[in-house]
C-alpha cells in the first residue's frame, strides 16, 4: 500500500483504486445512488442558517458514495454551525454540546418516541470497527479518576466526558465507572483485549446492561446521547481536523468495514443535524416525518453493509 501511495500521487491525475474501494464499487453495481441516501425533504425557505446548513449537507452528499469520512466531515461543518448559533448557546463548542444541543434532542426524543425510537435504531447498528474506535480514543485518553482538587491532569477528553464548564463535579458517574474500567482493563494493542473491550462498549451502547467486576451499570438514553456525540462523534472529528492518523482509505487496513465505520459516522451526525432542527433550540424549526426519513437511511444502511456491520 505504501509503493501504491507514491504512485496515486506521483501519476495523478491517472487514477489507482484501493483494494477496497474496487470491492466496494464492485459491492455498489447494482444499486442507484438514490437508493443509497434520502434527503430529508426541506420546505422552501430563505432563512439564512438553514442555507448554510444545506451548502454544508451538498457537499456531504456530493461526497458520497465513495467517499464517506468526508461527508461526515460535511455534515460536522453543518451540525456545528448549527450549534453555534441554537438559541440559548454560550459560543464554546464543548459546553454547547453538553448544555444546549444534547438537553434539546433529548427533549426532542422524550416528546417524540417515534423519533427517539428511530435514532437508537441506528446506534444499535453500530459497527464494531466503530466501537474499537471509540475503545482507542477511550483507552488513550485516561485515566478518570482524581482526587478532591486534583483535576488537572485529566486530558481534555476526559474533562469533556465527565465534567459541565471543564470542572467538577462529574455529570454521571456512570459513564465514569465505565470509562475508568475501559482504560483500565484493556490494552488497545492487543487484539484479545480490543475486541474484548469493544464489544462490551458495544453492550453498553446498545443500552443493555453490564457488569463491571461487582457493579453493574446501565447507561441511559440521555447518557448514550451525549457519549456518542461528545465521545465518538468530537473525537473523530478531532482525529481528522488535526490529522493525528492517516486517511482512512490511503491505509492498508482499509476494507469494506472502514466505509461502514464512516457511513455510520455520516448517518449519525446527519440525524443528529435534523434531531436539533426540529427542536425550539434551532434558529429554525422544522415539522415533518423525521422518524420516517431516519428509518429509510438506516434501512438502506443495513442493506448496503448489514454483513460487515459486525466485522
């Protein structure tokens, strides 16, 4: 992969596909585009924040279906610009998520099971490659713990997850049992204890119920929402703004379940773009049949990488 590397650039614009890119365009011959994706359909509007949005969303979807990791780099622009200005925001990104944009779709999901319904049916499609992801981050980023005063040494990952305003206290202890026990009993680098560690973040992902030596812990909706967004969804984006890893797609590793990992990324953040649309936090509100659209994208989600989802 690395001589292919040297000669994709040295020969472009003469194209070499990846391995995986000609399994996944092989993968992709008998499906239209448009069965792939479905645009949430917008009303017709001249509202300025909902036009930057969508010129956000067009190059998330020109970015498909091949190029995934950047069409959530796409809908993060559109998700961030509109937490930046939801109504009742205090300009810091992390404190937003925490403070207005999470409490809103959750306020969304609890006047709205169908939606709420919808969004979770997503989450508990998500890829293990995308658990051991969000193993790594967790596994790099500890410890959880600290004593009275002592906070500071934390990483500014383990503030964001545990800490409102970068300070103590701790939000859920909950969340800070499990990524405590992550950090401690799994060794990224070793391929036992990643998958391990990656199916119970899966577990406990999908709301079940786990148990952590002699305590067992059961993250709820609420604490689910805010670990994928300001867990996985800031890290990844994070990860790819300060290019602290390679392209997903320029590595030898890459495979069908890296298009997964990134479409799950994509799908996540997209839902979570409209969840705050339809809330009283938007700077516009939008009405219609979100639950419907979410389940159409999850479906053909499925469809396309169903097999590799547990890759």
């Amino acid at each position: 992969m690395k001589q292919r590397r040297i000669d994709q650039f040295n020969l472009w614009p003469m194209t070499l596909a990846s391995d995986a890119e000609e399994k996944f365009k092989t993968r992709l011959v008998n499906t239209e585009l448009s069965e792939l994706f479905f645009p949430y359909k917008l009303p017709d509007t001249n509202d300025r924040h909902l036009h930057v949005c969508v010129s956000y969303m067009l190059d998330a979807l020109d970015s498909l279906p091949l190029r995934p990791d950047h069409a959530f780099d796409w809908i993060w622009r559109s998700f961030e610009y509109l937490t930046s200005h939801a109504i009742g925001g205090k300009g810091n990104l992390t404190n937003e998520l925490r403070s207005t944009v999470c409490p809103a779709v959750d306020g969304l999901f609890s006047s709205d099971q169908d939606i709420s319904d919808a969004f979770f049916e997503l989450t508990n499609k998500i890829p293990f490659q995308t658990c051991e992801y969000l193993l790594k981050r967790i596994c790099e980023s500890g410890p959880y713990s600290f004593t009275t005063g002592q906070q500071n040494p934390l990483s500014s990952y383990a503030k964001r997850l545990l800490f409102s305003n970068g300070n103590p206290p701790v939000v859920s202890t909950s969340l800070q049992s499990i990524l405590e026990f992550l950090s401690k009993n799994y060794d990224y680098k070793k391929a036992s204890d990643r998958r391990n560690g990656a199916s119970l973040l899966r577990r406990i992902i999908k709301l079940e119920k786990v148990s952590l030596h002699s305590t067992v812990v059961q993250l709820t909706k609420s604490e689910i929402l805010f670990f994928l967004v300001s867990g996985l969804g800031y890290a990844f984006r994070n990860d790819r703004a300060h290019a602290k890893s390679i392209a997903p797609f320029r590595s030898s590793a890459a495979s069908i379940t890296t298009y997964a990992h990134c479409w799950f990324m994509f799908l996540l953040f997209y839902n979570m773009t409209f969840s705050l649309l339809h809330t009283p936090s938007s700077p516009l509100v939008l009405t219609g049949p979100l639950a419907i659209n979410f389940r159409k994208n999850h479906a053909s989600y499925s469809q396309l990488f169903g097999d590799y989802i547990n890759a």
